[in-house]
C-alpha cells in the first residue's frame, strides 16, 4: 500500500493507535491541538503539521481520533480543517465515538468533494490501543473499507464492516449500552458482596469461572476492589457517548431504560467533579447512594 497517511488526535487513543501504525510501517503525518502531544510521534518519526488542513496536504488516508461529536466537526470541516487539504482521491476515516446522524452529513459533505469517508469508532480500551487489540466497527463505502484494510490490521483484530455511513458508531452505541450496563451490574454485585460479608476479590475470582464472566468484571471490577479509578476509559466521554445513545433513541422514538439509567449515573459522576476518573467509578455513585449516614 503506497498511501500516505494522516492522523489528527493524539490522547490517550490516537498516540498508541498512530504508533502502531508506524510500527507497521506506514508514513504518517501528524496534528495535535498541543503541540507537546506530537512529541513521542515525532521521535518515532512522524511528520508533525500545524493544522489539520496541513496534515490532509501531506495524507492520501486521514485518520481522526479526537473527543466529541463537534470536535470531529471542527477538524474536518472547520477553518483549517481536514476539508481545506484535502487531495484528489483521499479517504477520511474518523476512529472517534460520535453521533451517528452527524456522521452522515459529514460524509455527505466529503462525498460532494469526491471524498469517501469511513466512520470506524474502536472498543478495548487504552490496553487494546497499545496492542493493537482494538474491535473496529466500520460504516461506509466496502470499497473505501478493502482500501483502509491494511491500517485497521495494524491497530486492531477484531474488525467488521457493519454498513453504510454512521453504521459503525451505530454499533459503537450499542458497545457502550453493554458496557456501562455491565459496569453498573459488577458495582452493584461487588458492593453486595462488601455488605453482606463476602470478600468481593474472591467473589470477583469466583464469577470469573462462570457464565458472569466478561472483560469489565475482570478489568473494572478489578478496579472497583483496588478503589483505582486512573483513566482509562474517562466518565466525562462514557457520559458523551450514553449522550449519543439517548440522542439516537429520541430521533427513533425508542424507549432503553437500561441506558437511560446509566446516562444518570454518569451524570452525577461528572457532576460531583470526578469527569476525569475512570468510568468504573459508576461504583462510587453506587457507594454514595448506599452510604448509611442518616438521610
Ligand atoms: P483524550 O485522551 O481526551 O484525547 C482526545 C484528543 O483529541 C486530545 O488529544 C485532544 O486534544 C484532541 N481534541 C479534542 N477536541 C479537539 C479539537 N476540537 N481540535 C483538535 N484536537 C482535539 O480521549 P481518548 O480517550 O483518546 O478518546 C478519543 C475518542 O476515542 C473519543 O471519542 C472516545 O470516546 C473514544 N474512545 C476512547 C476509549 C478509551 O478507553 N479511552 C475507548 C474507545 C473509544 P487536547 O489534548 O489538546 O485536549
């Protein structure tokens, strides 16, 4: 594959997952909003740019990794953006959690340009981005996916095109629906356990034998038991993305009450300051609910 490529967001996802993609082999040309992000890229090599619009210049492939759905809007479309670089026969590909509705008009806008885009939002963590472990849920164009295939390998395993344009942050929704549901089923489980008198780290170990075992009992409840909230996965983005979720189920008039309630355990969470923390510290909520001073 002779494309160059480009990446936009460099935090706790973009700077593993463009690192992979060196290590592949691949030549890329970077953008960060701070330029010290840029710095460990820089040393492995990567071309570093002063604006997005720059990096697409330099880039056959364009990759952005950054927070929220108005983020990703600025850095393709905005001043400076992605859109005023862009080359003949480019593809943007947005690795971002955003909504899914956005997703479609921005790929309609590229796609007036004659610029295909890939929406392909990624599940497994910071541990997964570093080992290029990551689920990769892709919609778009299947041309436009066969072209990007070789990228995807270099930062995940598990990867599937799902459909069309918004498909994969579609998928990237019901990801999130799961995972914050499992999260506050471990808290609640592990907080019974502490009550009533039964070790929760060998209540844990126990379950992980059995058909309650996942990846959040074994990793956030692990957490929950070391009272170690360091991100990780923060609260204020898993708040964004339950956020996209309620969003989408208003546009379809879909009652998730499971969703909903997760949506306002991370809202206290990110209202009592801990936006920051680790998502697994839905278990503080739970604790705070079940504290025994007097109400
Ligand atoms: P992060 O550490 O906060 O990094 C986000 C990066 O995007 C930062 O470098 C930030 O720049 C940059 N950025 C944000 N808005 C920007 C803008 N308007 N213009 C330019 N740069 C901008 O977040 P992350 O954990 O890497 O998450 C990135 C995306 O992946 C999010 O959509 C998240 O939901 C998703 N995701 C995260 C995880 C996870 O476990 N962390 C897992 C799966 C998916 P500054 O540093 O200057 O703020």
């Amino acid at each position: 594959m002779t494309d160059r490529i480009g990446f936009i967001g460099l935090g706790i996802m973009g700077r593993p997952m463009a690192l992979n993609l060196i290590k592949a082999g691949f030549a890329l040309a970077v953008h960060a909003r701070r330029a010290e992000s840029m710095q460990p890229l820089a040393a492995a090599g990567a071309l570093t740019c002063a604006s997005p619009a720059e990096v697409a210049r330099h880039s056959d492939v364009i990759l952005t990794m950054v927070s929220d759905t108005p983020d990703v809007e600025a850095v393709i479309l905005g001043p400076d953006g992605v859109i005023e670089g862009l080359q003949p026969g480019a593809a943007v590909v947005d690795l971002s959690t955003i909504s899914p509705s956005v997703t479609r008009s921005i790929a309609e806008r590229l796609r007036e340009q004659g610029v295909e885009m890939l929406d392909a939002p990624v599940s497994g963590g910071e541990v997964g981005a570093i080992q290029a472990t990551l689920s990769i849920m892709v919609g778009g164009a299947a041309p436009t996916f066969a072209r990007v295939r070789p990228l995807f390998d270099a930062m995940g395993r598990n990867i599937v095109h799902i459909g069309g344009n918004g498909a994969g942050q579609v998928c990237k929704s019901c990801n999130q629906i799961l995972v914050g549901a499992t999260i506050a089923g471990v808290a609640e489980a592990l907080l019974l356990a502490q009550a009533a008198g039964a070790d929760p780290a060998k209540v844990r170990e126990a379950l992980l034998g059995g058909f309650a075992s996942s990846r959040v009992l074994e990793i956030h409840g692990q957490r929950m038991i070391d009272q170690d909230f360091e991100p990780g996965f923060k609260a204020r983005l898993h708040q964004k993305d339950m956020r996209i979720v309620m969003e989408t189920a208003q546009e379809l008039g879909l009652a998730l009450p499971s969703a909903a309630m997760i949506a306002q355990y991370l809202n206290a969470l990110v209202g009592r300051g801990l936006e920051e923390t680790d998502s697994a510290a839905i278990y503080r909520v739970l604790q705070a609910i079940n504290a025994r001073e007097a109400l």
